[in-house]
C-alpha cells in the first residue's frame, strides 16, 4: 500500500489535529499544516511532530479568491493527495476548488444539514435538541453541504454548555478523523453523487 500525503488547515487549539498526527502510520502522513493565524496552538503542535508549517493570514490578501488560491498553491507544493480541515475555520472560494486536484474533507461539530456555519454547538443547543454530533463531509462550493462521509451521534445533556458539549463531540471527531483517513488512505470511501459508502 502506498502511504498517502494529507495537508491540515488550522486555525486554532489544534486537538483535531494532533488526533490526527499522534494516529499516522504506513496508511497516511500530514506533510504540511496551513493557518490562517499566527503563533496558534495548532502551529506549534505541527512543530513539535516535525510537520512544515505556513500561515496564510487572511488579512494578507485582497480577497477571499485570492486567500483559497494561495492556500491551494501551497497544498500542491506538498504534492498532497488529500486536504483536510482540522478546525479550520475560513471557507475557500470555489476557485480553490477548482484548482485543487485533490479531495478535500471537514469535520463539522453538528450532525449536517442541521446547524451549518461557525457555530454548529452553540445552535444545536439554543434549538433544543436532544442529540447533536459531528459530521465528516466532502468540501463542495457549498457551505458545510458536501457529500457526507462519516456522521455519530452525542446526547446532550440537560445541564451542558457550549464548551461542556464541544469537549464531548470533540473527543468523537479525534476518533473517528483517523479512521476516515484511514479508509480514504486504503481506497475504501466510495463517493457516488451524494452518497458516499465506507467499504
Ligand atoms: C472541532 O470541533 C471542529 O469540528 C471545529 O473546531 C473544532 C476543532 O478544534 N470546526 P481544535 O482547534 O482542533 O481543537
């Protein structure tokens, strides 16, 4: 098997992405981390495994196209054969898309299509729900709306807060990041339209 070369994007405490590190083996490695800030946890994380690093302020750009083509310029530098989000959290222009080559995947800390956008946590609880999640998914030209790979469940609690409810869905998303990963790595994700099947 060939081992597969994954780019993560960052822009925070970096815990996805160190699930993410601490689980490569002969099946895939991360050759490179992107942030969108400087002087991140995520950063220095990425440095303590000995992965590259570059940030791509957002600020630094004329406009988001401009922002998603440099990002993409240095994921084809590395020569990845997929991008990931790891708490990423700017959206890529559709020209990113285009120009990438590769796939490109998120994880979501909600069960899609409910509570898109930055604040998937803090909705599924002021709406009342009883079980949210996390969700894998394709990056398409949409907003959190692309194919949907790999989706768990988590109860909310009666007494929880947004961090007390995060910190549980965040402990599923170090689990089974990897584990998608792994398969994508072993040529078992199956994507057919909007269906994607995990062999
Ligand atoms: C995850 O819940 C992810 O779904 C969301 O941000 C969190 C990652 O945080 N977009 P961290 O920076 O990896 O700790």
């Amino acid at each position: 098997m060939t081992q597969i070369k994954v780019g993560v994007l960052v822009s925070g405490e970096g815990s996805l992405l160190q699930a993410i590190l601490d689980e490569q083996d002969a099946r895939y490695t991360v050759v490179g981390v992107i942030s969108d800030r400087p002087a991140i946890k995520a950063l220095a994380r990425a440095e303590a495994a000995g992965v590259p690093t570059v940030v791509h302020a957002f600020k630094d750009y004329a406009d988001r196209d401009a922002f998603s083509l440099a990002v993409g310029e240095t994921l084809k530098g590395w020569s990845i054969d997929l991008a990931v989000n790891a708490g990423f959290m700017r959206i890529l222009s559709p020209v990113y898309l285009r120009t990438i080559g590769v796939p490109h995947m998120n994880s979501h800390p909600a069960l899609l299509p409910s509570f898109p956008g930055a604040h998937g946590v803090r909705d599924a609880l002021a709406a009342g729900v009883k079980v949210t999640g996390t969700t894998i998914h394709f990056i398409d030209e949409s907003v959190d709306g692309g194919p949907i790979i790999a989706q768990e469940a988590v109860t909310i609690d009666p007494d929880d807060t947004e961090d007390t409810l995060h910190a549980r869905i965040k402990a599923v998303e170090q689990r089974l990041y990897p584990e998608v990963l792994r398969a994508f790595a072993e040529g078992r994700i199956i994507v057919e339209g909007r269906i994607v099947r995990i062999r």
